[in-house]
C-alpha cells in the first residue's frame, strides 16, 4: 500500500497536472500550498506530468511546490514514489512487457511526414508532424499501428506533435494503478488539469476538477459529465483549491 508523507493510509488523493493547472501563478501556488500543509494529513498528494523526471523536479524546486507523495512522469510511463522517488516496480514491469522501442520507431522510419524528437524516454516515442498534412499523417500512422499489430497507444499532443506510449500507460491508467496500491475509493480521488492532454484522467470515474484557465478542448469534452466534474472560475492553483472547497475536502 502507498502511504502519505506521514506514513498514513489517506482519506483523498489530490492528483494534479503541473503545467497550466498547478502551476501559473506564485501567489496561487502559495496559497494553494498553504491549505494544503494544513490537510495534508488526509491527502495523498500526486503530480502527474507529460514532463521526464528530470524536468518535473526542476519545475517543483523552481516553482516552490509541494514534495508530492507519488511522481507520474513522461505520459505516464514512469511512477516514481517518495520519498526517496525510486520507480514503482510493478509498473516498470508492465511498461517492460508490452513495449518494444526497436519495433516501434522502425515504424515511424517507414513513414513520411514523421520526426522523431529528441527526448530522452524509455517508454515514449515523440514524433514532430508536417501540420500542414497532419491529419493525412496520423491517419497512416494509425493505420499502420493497426497492421503491425504494435501494443501502443497513440495520443495527439499539441498540433503537429503526437506520442507513442505503450497501450497499458497513459495519465488516467497509471493514477487508476496508485490508487489501487493506495486503496482509496475512485470517489475520494480528485483529478485536476487544463488541456485535451489530462482528458484521460477525468473519463476513469474520478471527481475532477477542471481550472478556471483550461483550454476549450477540455472544457467542450466534459461539459455533460456534470455530476464528476466541477469547472472552477479561478486560475491554477487557486481553481484547484475551489473545487476541493466545492467537494467538501478542505
């Protein structure tokens, strides 16, 4: 079982985005990290980042974050727990078992349009796309996902960015894994992000919560999942903080 930084089993998790959701305003991370040292007695706290490891720590020491309880990196590839944030063996080995990196980007090579970004993952192929012929690409690259039969899953990241990740990964599985390790009721997981990104997260039955400055993407995706999902007027840190206060958690 995963324990808080208090070594206790925790009434919530708290899973969060970093980039757009938690983190955008100083004042409202202050804010945010004061109510949340008071609570922290109940909470398991849970960054969840398309960032590598390396990037997500710079980001917490930069922006003054709270240490988190559990680290998802990488698309979710990578689940690293305090507090020394060794990897999650169990989900090292399900990342191992159905992802083949040789296999994969011989793919990629045999197709046009595709570029291979120069990201250091060992679970992740990130592809640069023509945005001009996009669409036409994606569809050849899912296309020939299906043929070759490749366990992956394919997910779309910004325009003319796109990820391949191993079927089994993803933010919305790997935080579904955590809290089974945790024990903690889908009902007592709060979920919070800003973009089409984190939209695997808030469709696992968790109660989300979707900030004030989140792009139209998100907000068109759920807006008639009204019963899991609060959408806070305010920013960053300051919307997460509203809708734990509408859910009765702080």
């Amino acid at each position: 079982m995963i324990k808080n930084a208090h070594g206790k089993k925790p009434k919530f998790i708290l899973a969060t985005d970093l980039d757009g959701t938690l983190v955008g305003s100083r004042t409202a991370v202050y804010d945010f990290n004061r109510h949340m040292i008071k609570n922290l007695n109940n909470f398991l706290l849970v960054y969840i980042t398309g960032r590598v490891f390396a990037s997500a720590w710079q980001l917490i020491t930069k922006e003054n974050l709270l240490y988190p309880d559990v680290l998802i990196t990488d698309m979710g590839t990578e689940i690293y727990i305090a507090p020394r944030f060794s990897l999650d063996l169990g989900w090292e080995q399900k990342m191992r078992s159905t992802w083949d990196a040789a296999k994969v980007k011989d793919l990629v090579q045999g197709l046009e349009g595709l570029q291979v970004r120069d990201i250091r993952s060992r679970f992740r192929l990130s592809l640069n796309m023509d945005r001009v012929v996009s669409n036409n690409t994606l569809l050849r690259l899912h296309k020939a996902v299906e043929k070759a039969g490749l366990p992956v899953k394919i997910v779309p990241v910004s325009a003319g960015t796109v990820d391949i990740i191993p079927v089994c990964a993803g933010k919305g599985p790997a935080l579904c894994y955590v809290q089974e390790r945790c024990q903690v009721s889908k009902e007592q997981t709060f979920v919070c992000g800003d973009s089409g990104k984190d939209l695997c997260m808030f469709i696992k039955g968790f109660k989300g919560i979707v900030v004030g400055n989140a792009r139209p993407e998100l907000k068109n995706a759920l807006k008639f999942k009204t019963r899991e999902v609060y959408f806070s007027k305010s920013y960053y840190a300051s919307g997460i903080l509203e809708g734990l206060k509408k859910y009765g958690a702080v």
